[in-house]
C-alpha cells in the first residue's frame, strides 16, 4: 500500500515539475494552464483519498498481522499435533503389523498342527473303521459257528444216544456169543519154561516168548502163535506185553477166519487193556468182523465209535472208507 503512494506522489511531483517548466517557458496558453490547474488539484484530491486509505490501512495492518500471526500459530500447533499424530500412529502401525506377523504365524502354526491332527483323524478313523469292519465280521463268523457248534452239539447228543445203545447191543451180541461158543485154554508150546523168579530174567523170558509168537504169526503159523501169546498171558501175568499179546491172539482168529473168536479177543483187549495203542486196529478189525458175519448194524456202530473217537487215525479212514465198501478177508480153509 505505502508503494502505491510514493507512486503517486512521484507522478504528481513530477507533473507538477512539468508544469512549472512549460509555466516557465511560456509555451502554454490561459485554457491550458487552467485545465492543468483542474488536473492537479484533481490529482491533488486523489492523493489525498490515497493518503487517507492508507493510513486506515495502515492502523488495520497490526490487527490483520496479530490475527495472521494467531491462525499461523494456530496452523503450526495443529501440524505439531498432526505430526505427533501420525508418529503415534506410525509406532501403532508397527505395533499392529509386528501383532499381524505374529498371528500369522501362529495362524499358519495352527493351520499345520490342525491339518496334521485332521489327517491323523482320518486315518484313525478309517483304521478304527476297518477294525470295526473285522470285528463285525468276526462276530458274524462267530455266530455261524456257534449255530453250527449247536447242531454239532445236537448231533453229539444224539451219537453219544446211538452209542449207549450201540455199547448195550454190542454187549448183548458179544455175551451171546459167548454162551454160544465157550472159551477154550489154548495149549502152552512144549518148550516153555516156568518163569524165573528173577525180574529181569522174567522180562527177557517173556520178550523172547513174545517175539516167538510174533514171528510164528508172520509166517503164517496162528495156532502156534496163539499158543506163545497165551503162554504170555497165562505164565506171567500182566506185563508190558499183554496188550500186544492179546491184540495178536485177535488177529491171528481173525486171519483163520475165525471172525466170533477174533470178536470175543478184542473184547478181551478192550476191558484188560482200554489205554492201550492197540485200541483203534482193534475197534477197526471188530467192526469188520461184525460184517464177516453178517451183523452189518453191529459193524457200522463199531466202526462209528472209532471214527468218533479216533478222527485223525489211519483206521478211522480205512473206516469211513470201508462202511462205503466192506471187504472182509476169505476165510481160510
């Protein structure tokens, strides 16, 4: 402002000096000079206007600056709050982003263990779904075979009924047959000795009677080996050949043909010497001399019996195989 009026100071000074020049040299007429007069005292006017306003101007000046002043404190208290501001919320940013990080990671630890313990489930699960699988399957075995364990239960009843009765009539056939046919003594060979007193001199005496009568069998001589088994028997008492003793005098009636004989000496072996290793020819050779004589029913229960209480031996086969086609030996003449 103070420079538009030194402005006009210096263009009024200087037309003033113009006009003192031309009032000087006379160049000028009266119209002239007068409106020069009337420019002057016009520009006089303004400048006087000017130096009104500024000095209104200048006595608002210090308000406008105190109030420039006041907003530019204003302004830098509200930047120093803004960037005190925004460090606080830089520093939070951080805060938070090193929290984010964090929780990534144990989101992604998490994830993994989860995924992991998922995978486990599942393959627990088919596992414990294969398992049930099994045992539903097991149970269902289980329960046929008890319902098979029961008709097999049913069916024992029912051969341990059959054999009752089959044990009564084999009874009954056997003391029938020895009503009808008397024991007879066999004659003791002209060689044997009374037995020696001495234990271990009896037992070789009775061995190498044994063996004679084994040999004479296997050379087809029966009468001579019954004579030494029963010399066996008859001359020492029960020994640690009687079973055997017994079970060949059997066999050799059996091989004569003599099939009531063989019967009755297998009879003999069952009751004196149940637990002997004899037992299962024995029921075999019985069964089937039941058939030589025509007692098929009889045969069948014997060979039954040993079939049930001998399944895995040889004579159970032979058996099973026989009550589908009997032979019987011929008899011998």
């Amino acid at each position: 402002m103070n420079n538009q009026v030194n402005r006009y100071i210096s263009h009024f000074l200087k037309f003033t000096v113009i006009i003192v020049v031309i009032s000087v040299w006379g160049c000028a007429t009266t119209d002239e000079v007068g409106k020069i007069q009337y420019d002057v005292n016009k520009l006089r006017a303004e400048v006087f206007s000017i130096k009104k306003k500024s000095a209104t101007i200048e006595n608002k000046l210090p308000d406008q600056e105190d109030l420039f002043q006041k907003k530019i404190n204003a302004l830098e208290e509200t930047q120093s709050a803004t960037a005190r501001t925004v460090s606080d919320m830089l520093i939070q940013l951080q805060s938070l982003t090193s929290e984010f990080q964090m929780l990534t990671g144990r989101f992604e630890e998490s994830r993994y263990f989860t995924e992991k313990n998922s995978t486990e489930a599942l393959k627990s699960k088919e596992t414990q779904e294969v398992k049930m699988k099994n045992l539903e399957l097991t149970v269902d075995d289980l329960k046929k075979k008890i319902e098979e364990l029961k008709i097999i239960n049913t069916k024992l009843v029912q051969v341990n009924a059959d054999l009752s009765r089959a044990d009564a009539k084999i009874n009954k056939d056997i003391a029938a047959l020895k009503a009808r046919k008397p024991q007879t003594v066999e004659k003791k060979p002209a060689n044997t000795k009374p037995a020696e007193k001495k234990p271990s001199v009896q037992n070789e005496k009775i061995k190498t009677l044994y063996m004679e009568g084994y040999e004479s069998f296997k050379s087809g001589k029966t009468v001579e080996a019954r004579a030494r088994f029963s010399s066996v028997l008859n001359d020492y008492g029960e020994n640690d050949y009687s079973d055997n003793a017994r079970f060949w005098i059997a066999e050799s009636h059996y091989k004569d043909g003599s099939y009531e004989d063989a019967i009755l000496a297998y009879e003999d072996l069952f009751k004196k010497n149940p637990d002997s290793d004899k037992i299962p020819g024995a029921m075999l050779k019985q069964g089937l001399a039941f058939y030589a004589i025509k007692d098929k029913k009889t045969g069948e229960i014997i060979l039954e019996k040993l079939i049930a209480k001998y399944p895995d031996s040889e004579q159970a086969k032979l058996a099973m195989k026989k009550m589908r086609k009997t032979v019987v030996p011929e008899k011998n003449n």
